[in-house]
C-alpha cells in the first residue's frame, strides 16, 4: 500500500522545477604533508613478498639493475593502479642513486633519469631526497622522500585542489582532498570553509567536512547533493530542498546520544555516562597504531578511573575473540561495540579512520575530537577544578 500511494502522489503532482546547478572548477593540485612509512627492503627480501603479496598480473619481476648495484641496494613498491617499483642505492656521503621503473618492464636502466632535491625539514636532519614520481600518463603523481642511507621511504599520496564555490551571495572557499589522482572515491574528503575566516578546516568531525560517500552537503541551512570530479578539477551542487543538516559534533557541541548494544548482547545508551568524563575511542584489531597506543591507553584509564573517567570503545571490523585477547592482555573493562562497514557511531561521529578520538566532559560537551591527542594532559585539565574544590 505504501509504495502505490507514493507513486500516485507522485503522478498528480505536478513536477517540481529542476534546480540549477553550481559548477566550482579547481587549481593544481598540492602534497598533503602527511605520509606513510615504509621500509625499502634488500632485492631477495623484496622479491618474496612481491611473490606472495601481488596479483599474477600486478606483479613486476626485477630484469636488469644497473652497472654499479651493490648488495646495499634498497626496493619499494609505489601504488598507483598499476605498482610501479623503485630502487635506491645508499652513497658515501650522501651521494644516493635513486632508479624507478616507470615503463613497468623490470628494467631499471632504460628509465628517464629521476629529479632529486635534497628534502627540507623535517627530513633534512638524515640527508634525504625527495622526488614526484608521475604515472605515465601524467594524471596521478607520488612524493617519496628517502633518506640517503636508504634505512625508511616516506610516501606522501594524498593531495589536495582548492577553488571557490559561488552560492547566491556567497563565496566559500572548499578544498577537495584525494588519493593518487583520484577524488570521488567514497572515502575522499570535500572541506568547506564555512565561517568565511579564509582558511580551510584542518580536521574531521566538523560539520563543514564531508565525505564523497555522503553525497549531501549543507551551506545556511541548505541541502545541496554534490558530485566531485574523478580527478578533482570540479564540484558541482544541486540544491536538493527537504533534507536536515546532521547534528553538529565539533569541539564545543553537546554529543550527540545514541544508543548501543555491545560485542557482550548488552545494550546501552551514551546517557548510561552522564556524569562522567568518557572517551569514544574508534578502533581496530588490525590497526597497527592502535594496537601500539594500547598501553599508553590502558595506564591513562587506570590512573583516571578512579575519578569518573570511562571509555566506550568502537572497535572497526574486528573480531570479537581479537578484541577480547587485547581486552585480556591489558586487564582493562571497558564496553566494547563493533561496528562493521556500516558503522553507525563513526558515522554519526563524523570518523574518517582510526585510530579516531572523540572526548566528552562530566556536562556531555565535546571538549576534543581528532586522531591525535594528549589524553594525560585533556583529563587533567578536566579534573583540575574538581581537585581544587576537594
């Protein structure tokens, strides 16, 4: 019955006037400064994992090296959609060779030479060389910064194209983020710079940041469906009327309640912790950085546990065995919810990865929120006052 009634409102209605659209083209694009470490590994080393980690069709065999190679000799992969492979050979003083396969043939010594500056800080403490590695084709490009004794490589992907969105009287100033060249992948990033005060948001979780997979975005009060540009040279908005702008969880907004049942079959609320000092800490079993922070966590938990601090974590396609081990290894006690890739708190939250942190004060006010905090320094600036007044 529901589905015949909506279409025969839809049939005596009459069509509502299609909206215009709002093209926003873009400047070049920039490297974001922020990478991924790895480590260049001897040719033997290399050659297994490409043996085992890489599709038959993906995978690239080392042909020739050139006259000169030694034993010291370094290989790392990039990932374009196609991998391209690179080597560094480490040099007295400094004096590092670095080679790319850039027509993918195994070869290293039938390749264009490679531009190589010396990297600035804060790279520049172990001599380094940073270099643009370009696909053939010019659309995507990769920064590798490599210390001259070929000891960590440094792999900057993601980038950034800015222009200016003209909405009535309005200019907002945006920023489309991307990976490799690509920037409508779901998980690609669009920043609007909202309050006009010139510069673009510097983390998630604002209302003013977007994710490509949300496809909605909200300028005064307006519903716009938006659609980026694969290689992000545009934006364009369609004014979409009817929608509601998400709650706000920046810092300073009051969080936002939902409800939970835990990996335990319990169920829960956010109000459960009114009162207290809790963290939302989005996780995962997989996640190297997480795992790491772990200890660090766990004595920061005891320390302040006494005073009202709790965690409800959100552990990321994670098994329920893989986060009771952790749980175990820690002595902690925690709630737990897992999420899996609809991931209903990380969403409401605004959480583009993890480790992600969301900290909420005893009057349920967001008071911090990012991938990078210093929790010891957060709480007891939180507790401070109620010390004083014991």
């Amino acid at each position: 019955m529901r589905l015949v009634w909506i279409c025969l409102s839809l049939a005596l209605v009459p069509p509502a006037p299609a909206s215009e659209s709002i093209k926003a083209t873009t400047g070049e694009p920039a490297f974001v400064e922020n990478f991924t470490p790895t480590r260049p590994m001897p040719r033997k080393t290399f050659e297994e994992q490409q043996r085992w980690g890489a599709d038959d069709d993906r995978r690239i065999a080392i042909r020739k090296l050139p006259n000169g190679t030694t034993d010291a000799a370094r290989f790392g992969v990039l990932q374009f959609d196609q991998p391209l492979i690179y080597m560094i050979e480490p040099g007295v003083d400094g004096a590092s060779k670095i080679f790319v396969d850039r027509n993918r043939d195994g070869d290293f010594t039938n390749d264009p030479p490679v531009a190589m500056r010396l990297a600035e800080a804060p790279f520049d403490k172990k001599k380094s060389w940073l270099i643009v590695v370009p696909e053939p084709d010019g659309k995507a490009s990769i920064k590798l910064i490599l210390p001259s004794d070929a000891s960590m490589a440094y792999v900057f992907e993601t980038q950034t194209r800015q222009g200016l969105l003209e909405i009535g009287e309005r200019t907002i100033k945006f920023a489309l983020f991307g990976r490799r060249g690509v920037y409508n992948e779901p998980y690609n990033g669009v920043y609007l710079d909202t309050d006009g005060d010139g510069e673009i948001p510097e983390f998630e979780g604002r209302e003013d940041v977007y994710e490509v997979s949300e496809r909605y975005l909200y300028v005064d009060d307006r519903r716009y469906g938006f659609e980026v540009a694969r290689d992000g040279s545009s934006m364009t908005l369609t004014e979409a009327p009817g929608g509601k702008a998400p709650p706000s969880v920046s810092k300073g907004s009051p969080a936002v309640r939902f409800s939970f049942v835990d990996m335990e079959g319990s169920p829960g609320t956010l109000g459960d912790y009114e009162g207290n000092v809790v963290l939302l800490y989005f996780w995962g079993t997989w996640c190297g950085p997480c795992i790491e922070y772990m200890p660090t966590l766990a004595q920061t938990y005891r320390e302040f546990q006494p005073q009202g601090f709790r965690v409800l974590a959100i552990a990321k396609q994670s098994l329920p065995d893989d986060v009771r081990a952790i749980m175990t290894e820690h002595d902690l006690d925690w709630r737990h919810v897992l999420e899996d890739d609809t991931t209903p708190i990380a969403k409401l939250y605004r959480t583009r990865g993890v480790p992600d942190y969301v900290l909420i004060d005893a009057a349920g006010t967001i008071v911090h929120r990012g991938r990078a905090m210093d929790l010891t320094r957060e709480l007891t600036a939180l507790y401070a006052p109620q010390s004083a007044t014991e």
